[in-house]
C-alpha cells in the first residue's frame, strides 16, 4: 500500500521513453541518479507552453492493479514557499500496470464531470486540488500505533467501534509524544496531564491537524499494512509466541464501556470486523439503498445488508493471504459461506424453488441476487458488500441497477416488476416506475446508459459488456464520450475486451479532452459501426 522509492517498490515506466499527452501538455518520467555513486532518484515532469513543473517522487502507493505517487515540486511556476515544494502530496498521473501505461489518478478527491477536472497543466496559481498524503491517505495506508490513530482520527476510528470509548488524549501525548516528536506539537504540552484546561480550542484544533500530518515513514509501525494494524501491540506474542495477541485494544489511557464483563480479547465477530472497519469504512456516493458506489468502504457498506450480525469479513477474505489479479475461490466455495446459515437451501432443488432459476445456472446463485456487482473496483465493477434483496423497491423506483436486469439486460423493468410480482409477492402496481424510466417497455439497461447518475451509467456499461449484448453497441460507444472520466476508462476498456480493439490505435484516448477525443470516436463509430473505414478490415 506504501513503500519509499526504490527499484524493488517503484513498478511504473520510469525510462524516460514513456509520455502521456493531455489537455495540450506532455508528462514525462525518468530517473537518475545525484552523483556517480549517489541515490537514484525518481522525476515526474508536467510541460505545457511556459508551464514547466518538475515533482520529485518519494513514496509509491499500490501495486496490483495501479501505483501512484507522492512527491515533492522541486522547480515550477509556483513562488518558493509554497506548499507544494514542502509538503508530499499525490502526484497527478500513476501507472496502470496491466494496460502498461500512464494514466491520470482517480478517486484521490471525489470525482469531478470534465469541465469541472483540474487541469495539472495550468499556470501558478491556478492548481487547487491538492491532497497532501500524510493528511488524507496514509491513516489507512500504513500502519500506525493504535493510540496515534484515536488521537489523529478519531472520528473515522469511533464511528464503526463496538465499545464506547473514552481516550485520554492528554495523558497519551504527555506519555508518548513529548520527545519523539516535539515539532509535530504547537504548543507545551510538557504539563498537559496536569491540566489540559489551560489550552484554547484554537489550540487544540491547531494539534489535530498537525498531528494529522503525521509523516509515516517517521512515526508509523511499519510502512505498508502489517501484523499490527489488525492485532494491534503485540509485544508479549514476540516475547513469547505461546502468547497471542490481543485483537481488542487495551491501554492505560483508555477506558472502554461494556455491559458489565469484560472485553473479549479472541478473534470474535465484534474484534475482527472491527479491525478491518478501522479502514474500509467511510462516506462515498450511494445507490438507493444505501450502498456505496466506488471500493474501500467494504465494511461500511457490509453493516448496511442482511447478515451482517452473523458473518465475519474474515468468513470470506483470508487477511494473510492477498486476494491476487482475480477472486479465486470458487462459486461453490462461496456459496458455502451462505449455506452456512440459509441450510435449507443446500438441496439444488429447494434452491430452485426459492431462485426459480435451472440448478447451476448464474441465476441460481447466492451472489448474483444478493451481491450484484455494483461497486466500481481499481479496475473492474465488483460486488457490492451490502446483502440485500433484489426486490428493493428504492432500487427498482429510482431506476438503479436491480440484480434481475444487471443480467437480463435487454428486458424491460415491466418484464421484471411481473416476475417479481409472480415469484415473490411483489406489488407491482404499489412500484413507483413511473417517474424513474422514461421507457417501461424498453430495456432497462439502456435507460440506465442514459441516467443522470454516473454511477448508474458506469454500471449499466459494465452490465452490457459483461452480457455480450452486442445490440448496445451503439450505446455502448457514447459512454465514450462520457463526462466523467472514469466512466469512460471503464467503457474503453470493456470494450477492447468484447471485441479485440485496442481504441488508441483508432486515435480514442480516454484521458484526452473533449475536443481531441472527436476524431478518434468519428473512427470508432465507422469501424464498429460500419462505414468507409470499415470496408477494408
């Protein structure tokens, strides 16, 4: 997740052959070394006109399906002095490692419409986005002592803790700051477990974002995930392996309510999803029924559905093992994860009275009902982690992806209010449908394409693509043209799966302006459409 640079972490095009063209400017990145036997150090260079910025990178994030990067500006128009030269921040362009090009950074800040997109080219002045790592990113993507986690976030800690907690936060800087790094504190907390009375609000609120900068590589456990951002201190299992950590969070400056008893310390349902809601927990746009729309706030989302209150996230993710290019485990292994609870469904033929789908076919399963694949992924629309039913009716009003049309996606939502009415008892005629679907007697999918809401439009193309449906092509090409980035990397790349194009040799580069995208779309449309173009392939 977080590494300093170097030729075993840094997996990015670095040779200094590799350019990426947008909005008018030129983006290159190189390497060399200070002197003969100096460091080798890592360069991202920006160069639109008189505009020249030149970052030092200093951190990698990521390398499985993408890394980006933290730096520095070492030269650019900005004054010195400013921010940018003092402060690691994330980079504007990483590497996608299976496309093996350089591609602009998403999601780093909530996800802008184009006209709204910064522009890393632009002159001094006029660069506003600018997230500085240790502030906003590297809480979960490092490893940090769980007493330097309440005290730097405890909000985000707090709002998914099982116990009550009340945190001493003045005796834990007393005990634990003062002298390991004084210039983080802004005012004398040499007395402060004496009396913290004695500071202002300003004051404190002057401490919280300067120990929100907290640089990792100088405070963190580790840099990266380790063993001690799930099982917390671990000191007595070094001393003595016999001896195994505790997974609840026990400290002299902490005081956890219960019911009475003690806290359980063991790998129980409340300790370890706790552990991983610490991280993947968090806000993102919604669908209609409350799930995110993008990845990392897993767990969030998971206590939003059914079953929550019975499954642990370790029931079907192994925390010592990564999960690799693709999900490995096998439908049947899954599926036995739900089995585990909903036992009467065990015999193929009492799951088919409840699925109304052919034993073994993609309708038959647990997942693809109750965890569509909604959620936008590093790469790939993934399932979602809230469990819920496909007859939600905020979902089939607001015209959202239903799991029923995520793969019938060329039939109407009146075709699937009637099965839902015949197989489940839905209300059809109690649906609001009418102010949600333009067409009631068309697909469902394409009005989906056509929605307001990005996230939907994502989806819906994800949902054709993976379909084969060959009639949206046409469809399917205008997502191209979307106004969100991210929604057209995700459309290019579905289709030059579908159909064995590689679009930038037809002049499409997805990260490429509106205006500079025309010609190369103008040369989809006649080659996959048809047309002058297309008659000599």
């Amino acid at each position: 997740m977080n590494a300093e640079v170097s030729f075993e972490t840094v997996r990015g095009d670095f040779s200094g052959l590799a350019v990426l063209h947008q909005f008018g400017g030129r983006a290159t990145f190189f390497r060399d070394r200070e002197s003969l036997d100096g460091d080798w150090r890592w360069w991202m260079r920006l160069e639109r006109g008189d505009v020249d910025r030149t970052y030092r990178i200093t951190q990698t994030i990521g390398s499985r399906f993408y890394q980006y990067y933290v730096g520095r500006l070492v030269s650019g128009p900005e004054a010195q002095g400013h921010q940018f030269y003092s402060t690691d921040h994330v980079l504007p362009f990483g590497y996608w490692l299976d496309q093996e090009q350089w591609v602009p950074v998403v999601h780093v800040h909530r996800e802008l419409p184009e006209l709204d997109r910064e522009d890393p080219f632009v002159g001094a002045g006029s660069l506003h986005r600018f997230a500085p790592y240790a502030q906003g990113c590297n809480g979960c993507h490092t490893t940090f002592a769980l007493g330097d986690m309440l005290t730097r976030e405890p909000l985000r800690l707090a709002k998914h803790s099982p116990w009550q907690l009340h945190w001493n936060l003045a005796e834990y800087l007393s005990a634990t700051m003062v002298g390991r790094g004084s210039e983080l504190l802004p005012v004398e907390w040499g007395e402060l477990a004496e009396s913290a009375a004695m500071f202002s609000e300003g004051e404190l609120q002057e401490l919280g974002r300067s120990l929100a900068g907290m640089d990792a590589r100088e405070y963190s456990v580790t840099l990266g995930i380790s063993c001690e951002a799930c099982h917390l201190g671990s000191r007595r299992h070094v001393a003595d392996p016999r001896q195994k950590p505790d997974f609840a969070p026990r400290s002299p400056h902490l005081l956890a309510e219960t019911s009475g008893t003690d806290i359980e310390s063991g790998s129980n349902h409340t300790n370890v999803n706790w552990a991983c809601g610490r991280c993947h927990a968090g806000t993102r746009s919604e669908f209609a029924a409350g799930m995110g729309t993008w990845n990392s706030i897993e767990y969030t989302d998971a206590t939003r559905g059914g079953c929550y209150s019975q499954l642990k996230c370790i029931d079907c993710h192994d925390p010592h093992k990564g999960i690799g290019r693709r999900w490995s485990r096998t439908r049947a292994e899954d599926e036995a994860v739900c089995l585990t609870c909903h036992q009467r469904f065990t015999d193929e033929s009492d799951r088919a009275r409840h699925t109304r789908h052919a034993a073994g076919s993609a309708g038959d399963g647990c997942l693809e009902c109750h965890m569509p694949r909604l959620n936008e992924g590093l790469q790939d629309v993934v399932r979602t982690h809230t469990i819920f039913s496909p007859t939600h009716a905020g979902m089939l009003e607001s015209n959202h992806p239903n799991a029923c049309n995520l793969c019938h996606v060329e039939k109407s939502i009146e075709w699937t209010a009637g099965w839902l009415r015949s197989w489940y008892g839905v209300d059809g005629d109690r649906l609001n449908l009418s102010s949600a679907y333009v067409d009631r007697d068309g697909p469902v999918a394409a009005g989906w394409l056509g929605s307001d809401d990005a996230a939907v439009r994502l989806v819906g193309a994800d949902a054709m693509l993976r379909q084969r449906a060959g009639w949206s092509l046409e469809l399917l090409l205008g997502s191209l043209d979307d106004e969100y980035l991210i929604n057209r990397q995700f459309a290019a790349r579905g289709i030059e799966e579908m159909l064995g194009v590689e679009l930038p040799e037809l002049g499409y580069h997805y990260h490429g302006s509106r205006e500079d995208r025309q010609p190369g779309l103008l040369r989809i449309r006649k080659v996959l459409l048809g047309g002058e173009e297309a008659s000599g392939r």
